[in-house]
C-alpha cells in the first residue's frame, strides 16, 4: 500500500479555499472546466485497468499471485468505489488467514481493512483492527504507513468529534503516531516531508508547513494524485495565512488532479463550491458542488454526501434565483422589443396613408389642369415645380417606406430569436443577443442609404453646392456618400429646416447643426441670408 495515496485522504480534509500556483485562477478555472468535461475519460482508463486485473485474476493459480492481484485491485477501488474497496479488503484477509498463513499477509491485509473502514468514518473499528496487527511481522515502509493510518484516525476522530476535550486527547495521540513514522523515516525523503508537513499542520506550524510543501510540489515523478495531495494540503496552510489567491489557485490544481487520477473520495471540489459561492460565483459554485455530490454518491461515502447536503440546497436555491432573475430581464427586453416593433408598424401606416393622400392630391392637381386651361401657361410654372416636389417625396417616402420595411423585417427576427431561446431557456444567449445590438451600425447603415437616394434624385447637388464656393473650399465631387455638412443642407433641400429636427436624425446636438451651417455660411461667396434660398433652387432628376 503506497503512503503517498494514503496522505491523500487526510489532506483534503484541511481543503478550505481554491487558486493556485504560476497560472492564473482564469487560466486554471478554464483547465478544470475542460477536465470535467472529459472525465469519463478518466475514468475509463481506471475501468480498463480494473478490467485487466480481473482477468489476469480469473487465471491466476497461486495464494501469492491471487494476493497480489486482488492488492492491485483493492488499491484501484480504494479511492474510487468504497463498496469495491471494503469487498477485496476481505478477500485479502481471506487469502491471508485461510491459504497463505504469514504474519507479513495478515498484517498487511488488516492494513488494507483499516483504511477501508477509516474511509467509511468507522474510526473505532478501525483502531480495532489496527491493535491486532503485529509491528513486527511489517517492514519498515509499512510501519510508517501503520503510524500514518494511526494518526489519520485520530486527527479524523477529533475533526469528526468538534469536542476540546476530546481535541485534547486525540491530537495528541495523533502527533505521537506521526513522530513515530518520522523516526523510521529518512531525512528529506518523499514520506518524511510528507509526514513533516502534516505534523506542521496539525499543530499550525504553518511558517514551516509551507516550506515543506513547496519542496514536496517540487518533486520530480509525481502522479496526479501525489500532486493533488500535495496540493491541496498547502493550499489549507496558504489560506491560513492569508494568501487567498495562491490557495485558490492550489485548490483548483488538486480538484484538476483528482479528476485526472479519477479520484472520487475527495472533498476537493466541494471546498472549491464553497470558497466560489462565498466568492458570489454562483455558477462556478453549482457546477463544482454538483461534481461533489456526483464523487461522493459515485464513492459511496455517507458521512461525505450528508455533508455536501448540507450546502448543495443552498446554493441550488441561490442558483435558480439567479436563473429566475435572468429570465425577468429577459421578459422585460422582449416586451420592449414588442412596443418597438408596434411603433414601427403605427409609423409605417402613417406613411402610407400620407402616400396615399399624395397621389390624390397629385391627381387633383391633374383634374385641375385639364379643367382650367385658360391658366395653363400660368400654372406651367407650378406644375414643375410641383412635380419635382412630388417626385422628390415620392422617392423620400419610398425610400422610408423600404427602411421601415427593413426594421421591422430585422426586429420580427430578432423577437422571433429571442422567443425561441427563451422558450429553450437558453438565456444566456438571449441576453448576449440583446448585448450584441448595434444601434450606431444602424444609424450609419441609415445614413449611407439616405446619400445614395438623395444623390440619385439630386445627382449634380455637391456640383451645385460647390459654385456656392470659392474653388479651395469645393467638396470633392466624385464621393458616392455624403459628409455631415453636405448631409445637413440635402436635408434642408429636402424640406426639413427645423435644427432641432435636423440634430434629432443626425445624432448632433442643436449647436453643433447650428456651429455647422453658420461655418458654410460665412465661407460662401452669396449673403448668408440667401445661402438656403439658393440650395433650394437646386433641382432634382
């Protein structure tokens, strides 16, 4: 049986906060959110092995060999399935007393019983099992690893037991058991410092504690699961002393570990739920201690999955508040995207029915001609310039008429989007559709169509607007788009002379609309008084 794994258990227990070591938490969250993702991959590869060694186990003809094959599985279920681990913990006791008869078998598989029971929290029957092993039918390795299981107990009775009286009496022991292993073990060893960090953090020698496990993280060769030991064990030290990012960061590590050694008697990730949800990240928090419940229900370990629920309802309830607030926003958007729509439809009617009102007012005027000839000649006049009117806002009113058109085709799919997410209760990406609304792309698309129409109805207007100038003032001609101080005149050559309707429709304030025409006006070469008059002579195709 192997220290290293064993120091595991009881080092998560001290797991309080999460962050980690040369990486950043963003880097490091994104690392175990992808681990998660693939953790069945994990955990196929501790199946296949599993499998392999109980098919070499099905042919195996000797006590030694059946022995060692039923160890190689015990130490793969013995973290991974609480059920598997006691079931083959008895099978070595079984081959040890009934076919192999050696003092080294039967102290070896009590060892093996004791730390299934101490994984299940029977620590009395644990501390049981231990009395009857004989120190001296072990090896040295094993002795340490006797003291260890020893200690593990006692620090998990008075962990367990919250009780000082009881502190006093179990630490103790606990310390005793651990000096024990260190005088067995050799200085600066892999087990030494692992057991000189864990007497540190025990009696919160935490200075030294941390310099210990800074050297153990340093080893070369260490498995994932060595690591997260490691890990996560300083990571209590760190947040003891106050450094709550590199704990985090450590915690996040051993969580990542854990999944990749397909560990599932860890508290990892639920100390990392923890340390997210008093952090105010509530979703972090959900995924990490819903991982925790899935370890502890996989393990089979009852003392875990009662202490997970004391914290999984609480933060289930924070998550679907959030969710339900969410969902609000959301409703509130498509309301105001619905009047939005209604608004567009009302000014499209309105249109129309002023087009309408045109055309009958232009077949008036046409009655009327036929009508009184007699004012023919004098109506001549009238009549064209009439007719550029009407074309020009025929062509305005077309031309607004299509852009309604567009938006309200762009907001019918917009809420048709939106309504289908919500209906999936994809609201994330709801919001990050409204997020992603570009009205100032809008406006400028708005703009770009209003030059290229007004330029098809007045296509000699910056041509025109030049002889206003002297030649160093001229506007570049040959432009398909209009700049602002040509886009404000076409507007007043459009009919529009109000400045606080002209600033509405281009996105200026009233002074800036009116810094800009009084700048035109004072470099032409006509009296500002007559500069609009001659705009207005300005006449379209």
């Amino acid at each position: 049986m192997n220290l290293n794994k064993l120091v595991y258990i009881l080092a998560v227990l001290f797991c309080i906060s999460a962050e980690g070591y040369a990486q950043s938490s963003a880097e490091l969250f994104k690392k175990l959110n992808q681990t998660l993702a693939v953790q069945h991959v994990y955990v196929k590869q501790k199946e296949n092995r599993i499998e392999t060694l109980h098919r070499a186990l099905s042919v195996a003809a000797s006590p030694v060999l059946k022995y060692e094959l039923n160890e190689k599985l015990y130490n793969e279920y013995k973290t991974f399935s609480y059920d598997s681990s006691y079931t083959y913990a008895k099978k070595l006791k079984a081959l040890a007393f009934n076919e192999l008869r050696q003092g080294r078998y039967i102290a070896l598989s009590r060892m093996s019983m004791a730390f299934t029971l101490l994984s299940s929290g029977m620590f009395k029957e644990t501390l049981d099992e231990l009395e009857h092993i004989q120190l001296h039918d072990l090896d040295v390795p094993h002795q340490i690893e006797y003291y260890f299981v020893k200690a593990r107990t006692y620090f998990d009775l008075s962990d367990y037991n919250r009780n000082p009286d009881y502190t006093m009496v179990y630490d103790p022991e606990g310390i005793k058991c651990i000096d024990s292993a260190l005088s067995l073990s050799k200085p600066g060893s892999l087990s030494y410092l692992e057991l000189k960090g864990l007497k540190d953090l025990r009696t919160s020698n935490y200075k030294d504690g941390e310099k210990v496990y800074h050297t153990l993280l340093n080893f070369q060769g260490l498995s994932p699961h060595q690591f997260a030991i490691n890990a996560c064990c300083l990571s209590f030290i760190l947040e003891s002393r106050g450094k709550h990012e590199e704990s985090l960061q450590l915690l996040i590590k051993a969580a990542i570990s854990d999944l990749e050694s397909a560990t599932k008697e860890t508290v990892a990730s639920y100390k990392l739920a923890d340390v997210m949800f008093k952090k105010g990240d509530i979703n972090n928090s959900y995924v990490y201690i819903k991982q925790a419940m899935d370890e502890a229900t996989h393990y089979g370990a009852l003392h875990r999955q009662v202490k997970i629920s004391n914290i999984l309802p609480i933060i289930e309830a924070q998550w679907i508040d959030q969710i339900e607030h969410q969902k609000r926003r959301l409703y509130i958007y498509s309301s105001i995207i619905t009047l939005l729509v209604i608004f567009v439809i009302w000014f499209s009617v309105i249109i129309f029915r002023q087009l309408k009102k045109l055309r009958i007012a232009d077949d008036i005027i046409k009655a009327a001609n036929v009508s009184l000839k007699e004012t023919n000649q004098a109506l001549e006049e009238v009549n064209s310039k009439l007719s550029i009117s009407n074309a020009i806002k025929n062509e305005y009113i077309g031309f607004y008429f299509n852009i309604n058109y567009l938006y309200i085709d762009k907001l019918e799919n917009f809420k048709k989007s939106l309504d289908k997410k919500l209906s999936s209760k994809r609201y994330e990406d709801a919001l990050s559709t409204v997020h992603n609304l570009n009205l100032e792309h809008e406006r400028q698309e708005l703009f770009n169509t209003f030059d290229k129409v007004f330029l098809r109805m007045f296509p000699d207007f910056i041509q025109k607007f030049n002889t206003l100038f002297k030649a160093e003032d001229h506007f570049a001609s040959g432009e398909q788009l209009l700049n602002t101080e040509l886009r404000i005149f076409a507007l007043i050559r459009m009919g529009i002379h109000d400045n606080d309707r002209i600033s509405k429709i281009l996105g200026y304030s009233v002074n800036t609309i009116y810094s800009y025409k009084n700048r035109l006006k004072t470099r032409s070469l006509v009296p500002n008084e007559e500069f609009e008059s001659h705009i207005m002579e300005i006449k379209a195709v």
